[in-house]
C-alpha cells in the first residue's frame, strides 16, 4: 500500500524541522547509532500512531535506523504537520496522514496501519489498540505487544484490561518517571501556554487561570500559569490533589464557581465534559477555553455547537460562540489539544526523554517476546534509570554513587 498524505513536494520543510530536532535530542541521536549497528527490529512491522510532528517523526526514523518496518499516522487530526509526513515518506517509510482529517479519513488512516499486520504497536491515546481489538482481531496473533503514551491512553488499557478484553501485552510508558516527571509537568506547562500565547496574542498576567485536573500535567500548567502572572484557580475531584494545589500556592473551587471568575480556561484531565452547558452559561463575557488532555470531549463542544445562536472565527484556532444567555465564550483548536493544534507540542529535549523511553520500550517488547505474561507492564526500571543517566551526562551534570558500606547499611535487616 502506498502512503496517504497531501502533497509530497512540502518535504523539504519538514526536512528542516527534523533537522532541528535531531540536533537537539542527544538521547534519540546516541539511539539511532547504536540502532544502525545492533538491528534491534530487523524483520518486525511496527504501526505508530503519534502526534505526528518533527518530534515524532525523528522518533520513527530512529526505529526505522534499528530495522523496523515503518508504518505511520498521528492520533490527533489536528496535530498533523504535512511537511513532515513527507519529508518521512521522502525518507523511505509509510504514512497515512493528513492535517485537518475528517473523522472518516482519520480512521481510514488508522485502518491503513494496521492492515499491514503489525507486530509492534506505539499508541497515543488508544485508538490503534482499540481499533486492532474490534476491527482487526484476526491480526492480534502477530502483535508482540505495543508502548502507550499518554495518562488517557493508559486509563483505557486499564480499562480493557479490567474487562478481560486486553489481548496483547501493553507497556505503560505514561508512568515512567523519566516520562511523566517532566513531559507531563514540564512539557505540558511550556507547550500549553506556547499554543495560548501564539494563538490568542493576550496577556497572562493579572488574569484568572482555571485550571481543570492537578495531575502532572495540570501541575505544570498551574506552574507556567503563575509564572506568567495568573492568579490560578484549580478545580479537582480528587481531595489529596486538591490539598497538594492549595499548598502549592493555589486556590481551589468547584468548576460552577470558577466558571464565573474565570478569563482563561485549560482542561488537563482525560474525562468528559468537565466544562459543561451549566458552567457555559455562567462564564464572562470573552472567556477562553482550551483543553489540553487527550480528547475534544473536555470542554462540551457538542453542546456549543448546538446550542450557540452565532458562530465566528474570530482568529486561526480562535472560534466564538455566542451563547443564548447574550456573551461570547471562545474556543482555542476547536477543543482539541491546544499545544499541538495550536502550536508545536512539548520542547524537543523533553520529548527526548519520552521518545527514549519509547524506544527503549519497544526494544524490550521485541527482546522479551516469550517471557511477557501480564498485559500491563511497567517500563522496566533499568531503563527508566539508563535514559535518567544518559540525560544527565548529556546535561553535564554528576551525581553521588553509594558506596559498598552505605549499600549494606541500607539493605541491612533491623533485627
């Protein structure tokens, strides 16, 4: 099957971009060397279905330099940069993208990855998993197993799982600490006020910022919000979270009364209509939503599409709604992810440290095919700790090692 993308004569451009990260990612960069050499997927089809960015797209060339068969597509329609899926198709591998996919071209593209019957999965969000589970059960026998990215995507494994409906072995590359530690709360917090700030050309200082979820991802963007001069606002369901925001500096209330306060709005928190037609109604006059978790299910766009009695584009990635209760709200990348429909995702030297994790992950899938028994899996600690090392060689700093002594002294019985 050929590859699907809107014009392959944008490569060089995307060229460029790949460039630029590559010559910012120190760990990818070790990786794809060590991969040319040693073939850790020689013979095996991995699909991947990733924001697909300059980022990812150095992320597939270095799977492809260990041997992988490269099977391409993004997970969000709007994330998609054209450029770079053909700078990846002018690099010999297999893409079915395009930015701005209907919902019906989207599947489509997601259909044509795992036709090929993949034996590696890479998945943000879980629509590649889910799909190969109601669509392509007949391929599952060849899937060794696949890497998730992100919190959304892991809750809908734990899901499957609890349903007995998993059928292949899932590594959950969300919650490695050299993952979720600083993607999450770093990346996240940059690349979420990246896409507001290029978007919407407002200041942030001496605004209210609503801040939905306190995982690590609304911690960053709380963080990158102060440092900009908001006063935040948290809502939260989960009461330890909600103490851990206060203690961190910020206030805490239920979304009802944050919507009437609020002037920017930010959804982190994987779970459906966390701004709902109640706390529509109640928002000031230009209030600015966006959503910055997996799905554009945060903010109840269904409900302002269908209840707003005037619509207008008032910039790119800039939609106003009036309500029926007489103000205008607005809607930044149509209420999907604001740092990377809006905007160029997380900094390259955070996502070096996810994509490491992927990588590495991947490895450990295809060199321990015989041995996975459990359908969830935890990214092995050596190789949270092996890209901890690496990247902190890379950022010229060193650390204590302990010695033969203090190893006993801490592994000692207290009898």
């Amino acid at each position: 099957m050929s590859s699907e993308i809107r014009d392959i004569n944008l490569y060089e451009s995307g060229e460029r971009k790949i460039e630029w990260v590559k010559r910012n990612c120190d760990l990818l960069r070790t990786l794809e060397e060590e991969f040319s050499q040693t073939k850790p997927f020689a013979g095996k089809k991995v699909a991947l279905s990733v924001h697909l960015e300059a980022k990812t797209a150095y992320l597939c060339k270095v799977l492809k330099a260990g041997g992988a068969e490269m099977y391409v597509t993004g997970s969000n329609p709007l994330s998609t940069q054209d450029d770079v899926a053909a700078a990846l198709v002018k690099a010999g591998l297999e893409v079915h993208a395009w930015y701005d996919a209907t919902e019906d071209e989207y599947n489509n593209h997601i259909r044509n990855v795992l036709k090929i019957g993949p034996n590696v999965i890479i998945d943000d969000g879980g629509d590649l998993v889910h799909m190969m589970h109601t669509e392509f059960r007949d391929l599952i026998p060849g899937v060794i197993g696949g890497c998730e990215e992100t919190t959304t995507g892991i809750i809908r494994l734990e899901a499957m799982n609890n349903a007995g409906e998993l059928q292949f072995p899932m590594v959950k590359v969300n919650n490695a600490e050299c993952k979720h530690f600083f993607d999450n709360r770093y990346g996240t917090g940059q690349s979420v006020w990246d896409g507001i700030n290029r978007t919407t050309n407002l200041i942030v200082a001496g605004k209210i910022v609503v801040v939905a979820g306190y995982g690590w991802c609304g911690k960053g963007t709380a963080m990158r919000a102060k440092g900009l001069g908001a006063r935040v606002v948290v809502t939260e369901v989960n009461p330890v979270k909600a103490i851990e925001a206060v203690m961190d500096g910020f206030d805490v209330m239920p979304m009802k009364e944050a919507a009437k306060i609020g002037d920017f709005f930010v959804t982190v928190t994987g779970c459906n209509k966390v701004i709902d037609a109640e706390d529509l109604a109640v928002m000031k006059d230009g209030a600015i939503m966006c959503n910055a978790g997996h799905f554009d299910c945060e903010i109840d766009m269904a409900w302002l599409k269908a209840n707003a009695v005037e619509t207008k584009e008032m910039r790119k990635n800039i939609q106003g709604y009036k309500l029926p209760t007489g103000q205008w709200v607005f809607v930044l990348a149509e209420g999907r992810l604001v740092n990377l429909a809006a905007g160029d995702g997380h900094p390259a030297e955070i996502m070096d440290m996810s994509f490491a994790i992927q990588a590495l992950s991947a490895k450990y899938l295809v060199e321990n095919a015989d041995k996975l028994d459990s359908k969830l899996i935890d990214v092995p600690k050596e190789v949270d700790m092996e890209v901890a090392k690496r990247k902190l060689n890379f950022l010229g700093k060193d650390i204590d090692v302990l010695t033969k002594e203090q190893e006993a002294y801490l592994n000692a019985s207290l009898v």
